[in-house]
C-alpha cells in the first residue's frame, strides 16, 4: 500500500507540469492570434489613413465608377450644394444704315393639349367647345380635324409653333387646363422677304444654328457671350420625387445677372432704297415674264453695298415653307456664273487705253460681220442695218459693235491680253459677307492665246464667266479712277445711337489709270445720251451706262437659244458714286433686250436714290 500511495503522490506533480505546459501553449497561441488580429487591425488602420491621405491631399481626384470622374471630393461636394443658372442672352439685332431693325430676337409661344385634362375650375369642359375656340384663335385647321386630333391622342399634342403673344393672350383668356402654352426664343425678320437675300435666317430648333446670309457669316458678331450666376441650392420631397430649390438671397446686391451689352450689327443696305429696288425689278420681271432678276447698287467709293436684290426670293420667317426649293435660298448675284456679254466692253476699252494700243479719237472700220478662222462673227443688228462703215470707239460702244471690238482687241497680244484679265481678280474670289461666292472662269490661258475665236468672243463679254457682283467691282473701278474696291455689306457693331464701336478695313487695288476711266465714262455717257441706253436717261442728270444682250445655253438643247439681259449704270458721271447693274434673266417676248428690259429698271433706282439721298440736278454750265 505505501509503495501505491508513493505513486500516486508523484503522478499529481506531473500532471501539473503537464497541465501547466498546456496552459503556456495555449496562452501562446491566444497571444499568436490577439496578435495576428491587432496586426491586421492596425494595417487596415493604416492603408485607409493612407488612402485617406492620398485623396485628400496627394491625389484628389474621384476615378471610381460611383462618382463623376477627374472631379475632386470639394469639387463633388460644391457641386452639390450649388448651381450655375445660365440666362438667356439674346442675339444681336441686325439694323439697316438708318438703325431700321431687319432681324431681332422675340418671345413665342408653342402650343401642347392634353384632352384628359381639359377643365374648366375644375369641371370638365367639352372637347367640341376647345376644338371650336382653338379653331377660331389658330385659324390654321378646322373644328372637326382638332378633334379628329383629340381623339387619336390623350396628352403631348403639339398643335402649333412660334405663336405670338397676341395668340397666347387669347389661348390663355380660355381658362382652360390642358392648354400648356411653353415660351421660347425665336428670331423675327420684320420685313419678311424684302432683305431674305442679304440677311439670310436661323434655324427655329433649339440649338438655333444660322444657315444663309449675314445671320451665317457673322455669327461670330452676333452672338453675344452668355451670362450665369453660381447660387446655392437644396434638395425636397414633394410626391416621392425629389425637386431642386433655389437661394438667391445669397447673391451679391451688386450681382448684375444679365450682362449683355445693346450693340447692334449694322449694314450698309438702306432699306428704303431696297424696297424702291425690289419694286423696280419686280415690275420689269411681270412685264416680260422672266425667269429671275438681280439689282445691286454698290457706292463705289468704298464699295458699300447699298441694296441688294434677288428674285424670285423667300419669307424667313417661313424658311421650312420651301423645302421643295433650296435653290431660292441661294443669293445668285455671288453664286452663278454668267456671260456679261456688251457690259463687259467697257472694261475691254480701258484694258486697250490702258495697253496704249488705242486713242479716244481712233476709227474702225465696222463691217457688219466679221470672219475668224471657221466662223462668221455679226453685229446684233446686221441683219437690219448692215455695216457702219468707219465708226470712233464712242460709237462702238453707242452701237455695241462687236465686229468693232474684236478690231480694237485683236491689236493686243494675246498673251497680254489675258495677263491683262487675270490683273482684274475675275477668277480671284470676292470677300463678301455671304456665304457661297464663285470665282469668275477664263479660258484655258494655252487655248486662249491659241485660238482666235476665244480672243474675239471675249472682246464682246461672251467669251468669260463671272457674278453680277465682280461686274459691279470691275464697272466701279471705272467710275473712281481705277480702283477695285472691296464690296462689303457689313458697316460694324454701333450702339441705338448709331455710333460705331467696332468697324472693319477693306482694301482696294488700282487696275486702270485715272486718264484712263475718265475717258470710258466719258465714252459711256454718250451711250446714255444717244445709244442703247436712252431708257436710263433722267432730264438734267448726268448717267452713264452700257447695255448686254448676252446668249446663253439652253441646257435642253445645249445650243445659244435663251438670252440674259442687263444694263449697268454709272451715277452721277460729274462725281460718281454709284454703279448700278440690273440683270434679268430669260426675258419672254419679241423686244427683250438690255436696253427695253433692264435699262428701265436702272433708271427707276436712280430715281430713287435722287429722292433718298437728295441728289441735285446737274450743273447747267
């Protein structure tokens, strides 16, 4: 027994050892993991104030999908807290040399219905009685097909566009829920057509983008820089959506939150002389039943243009109304080509003068007709009067001999003939402030100078292309000593008073000598006074002038069948300073020539413009 109890007492101090070892391992591992925990604790402590860090301070900018991104956390937060309100800023008016308003910006109206909702306070009115009022405000469709409407929908109907106010007074005197009448920013043309060619028009859609015109090239001018104001805003809950409130309480009393200045783009065009033109033209066109029409009245001082005129022409206001035809919208004055036939002979004169292969005092045998290489060359009235026998260069222009100029030419050489033509700029492009100008055509320099047929039909203006804008350019050389001026429309930006604060500089280049241009006027008076142009002459004014009767192809027959009539004219010839070109295209009838058609219509403007500017008789001395 004691030998057993002896065991027993040593076995306890064992187990305690044992168990004492258990607990050290089992302490180490608690304190393995405690540790392994607050490690991981503590980098997760520390990659986040490192993240933190890096946003905050090194970097930051939020690039996570959750947020916009290349915006910082303060970028975030102030967008949040604050708007920008962007205010309507409209466009500059767009004003004649007199201040008369041609375009502007006004407040119209589009018109939705929405039939489920029609009321009266709060009763329901009848879709039949709408149906009628809007009838009777709208005039543009009948009581039954406003219905018909009402019945094919029950909301979002758009039944009309651009109304004025006077309309939205009527539609909003009704009383009636369901009419949402929606304000917008539309451009308004006064006069309607009566400058469409000049002015051009914008687009009626939201982003209101210019198309033609004045409106087109200037825009840059006429647009005015926006203006926005930064306020605070929050956020509420009205009907489970959430709704932006505004606090303009903090802005600024000194906060200007329209800021726009009252400038006006200003033109050269007097709009009383474009009214006097368009009637002009247009009177001239019904007598002879003409395709189209031009009139262009340029100061040739400085190359101003002070009217300008195409017809047939559109409404801009109602610029959708011709989507058939976008044609009309093109100024053709700058953007078709045409032969200029005997207007063009007085720039020959002063190319020949200027060469000194010719005097004033110079004779010419005028045959009647006239052979080059394979062809017979006739005078436009040969058949009638026949050969003129030795006629001066007055009476070669008095008469439109072409067999008379293709002498006077044909003492030039060919080759400086042509330098001579391209010296003009007719195939250089003409700066105007509307879109679409194309550069004049010239022979093939090689088959001009090789050919004598192209020398001798360009000696009578059939043998070139150009706009009825260059002949003005190059007719106004003749008319202030010999220089090309720069026809522009645009004046410069002036406030309601008309005083100018910004304007451009244009630049001119001398082509003829003054001796020169003093003599071809003096020799285009004479065509006035006792040659084809005796339908411009006006009792006591002195004018100068040359008629064209040009052939053109018919495209159908590819064949010289159709005519282009016009007449330019140079006012007053003792100090000149307009040159006026009628030009009327395809005249019906038996007596169609520049002298019966566009000549008249010449005279006419110069009428006018004796009225508006006040222009004295001519000195009797």
């Amino acid at each position: 027994m004691a030998k057993n109890q002896s065991v027993t007492r040593l076995r306890p101090q064992s187990a305690r050892k044992s168990d004492s070892l258990k607990q050290q391992h089992h302490k180490l591992k608690i304190s393995l993991r405690l540790f392994i925990v607050w490690g991981v604790l503590v980098l997760g402590a520390v990659g986040l104030a490192s993240r933190l860090y890096y946003l905050q301070i090194i970097n930051p900018i939020i690039v996570y999908e959750q947020a916009p991104r290349g915006r910082s956390l303060r970028e975030i937060a102030r967008g949040q807290q604050t708007d920008r309100i962007k205010f309507y800023t409209p466009r500059r008016q767009i004003v004649d040399r007199n201040q008369n308003v041609l375009a502007t910006d006004r407040i119209t109206y589009e018109l939705y219905v929405h039939p489920k909702l029609f009321r009266r306070n709060s009763k329901p009115v009848p879709p039949e009685e709408i149906a009628k009022d809007l009838a009777d405000i709208l005039r543009t469709k009948t009581p039954e097909e406003f219905l018909e409407l009402f019945r094919k929908r029950k909301t979002g109907i758009r039944l009309a566009n651009n109304l004025p106010e006077s309309a939205r007074d009527k539609i909003a005197r009704l009383r009636i829920d369901g009419l949402d009448l929606r304000p917008h920013y539309s451009r308004l043309y006064p006069h309607e057509y009566m400058v469409a060619e000049i002015v051009g028009y914008i687009n009626k859609d939201s982003n209101r983008s210019p198309q033609a015109g004045i409106e087109y090239t200037q825009d840059h001018l006429l647009n005015r820089k926006q203006s926005s104001v930064k306020v605070k805003r929050s956020f509420i809950h009205t009907n489970g959506q959430e709704q932006k409130i505004f606090h303009l309480g903090d802005l600024n009393p000194s906060t200007k939150l329209f800021q726009f200045d009252s400038l006006q783009l200003q033109l050269t065009v007097d709009l009383r002389l474009q009214q006097a033109v368009r009637a002009a033209l247009k009177t001239s066109m019904d007598k002879y039943d003409a395709k189209r029409g031009t009139v262009i009245v340029m100061d040739v001082r400085d190359g101003s243009i002070r009217a300008l005129v195409c017809d047939p022409t559109y409404n801009p206001n109602r610029y959708s109304d011709y989507a058939g035809d976008f044609s009309i919208f093109r100024n053709w004055a700058i953007t078709d080509l045409y032969e200029p036939g005997s207007t063009f002979k007085p720039i020959n004169i002063a190319i020949a003068l200027d060469a000194g292969v010719i005097s004033p005092e110079d004779t010419f045998d005028d045959t009647g007709k006239i052979e080059i290489g394979d062809r017979i060359v006739r005078n436009h009235d040969y058949r009638k009067k026949g050969a003129k026998g030795d006629i001066n260069i007055t009476q070669i222009l008095q008469y439109s001999s072409n067999v008379g100029m293709i002498k006077i030419m044909n003492l030039l050489e060919p080759e400086d003939y042509y330098e001579r033509l391209q010296n003009l700029g007719i195939e250089e492009p003409v700066h105007i402030e509307i879109n679409g100008y194309t550069p004049g055509h010239l022979k093939d320099k090689i088959e001009f100078i090789t050919k004598e047929i192209e020398v001798a039909t360009t000696a009578f203006g059939q043998g070139l292309s150009l706009t009825p804008l260059k002949l003005v350019q190059l007719q106004a050389a003749i008319a202030n000593g010999g220089y090309l001026v720069t026809p522009h429309l645009v004046q410069g930006l002036s406030d309601f008073e008309g005083n100018s604060h910004y304007s451009k500089t244009f630049e001119k280049k001398q082509v003829f000598s003054t001796k020169t241009t003093q003599e071809v006027l003096a020799m285009m008076e004479q065509v006035v006074e006792d040659g084809s142009g005796y339908n411009s002459k006006i009792a006591n004014y002195r004018i100068a002038g040359k008629t064209g009767t040009a052939q053109k192809i018919n495209p159908a027959t590819g064949r010289y069948d159709k005519e282009i009539t016009s007449f330019v004219g140079i006012f007053p010839v003792e100090q000149p300073r307009y040159v006026i070109l009628a030009v009327v295209d395809e005249p019906q009838g038996q007596y169609t020539f520049g002298s019966t058609v566009a000549a008249p219509v010449v005279r006419s403007v110069i009428e006018a413009l004796i009225a508006i500017e006040g222009i004295p008789p001519a000195s009797q001395e």
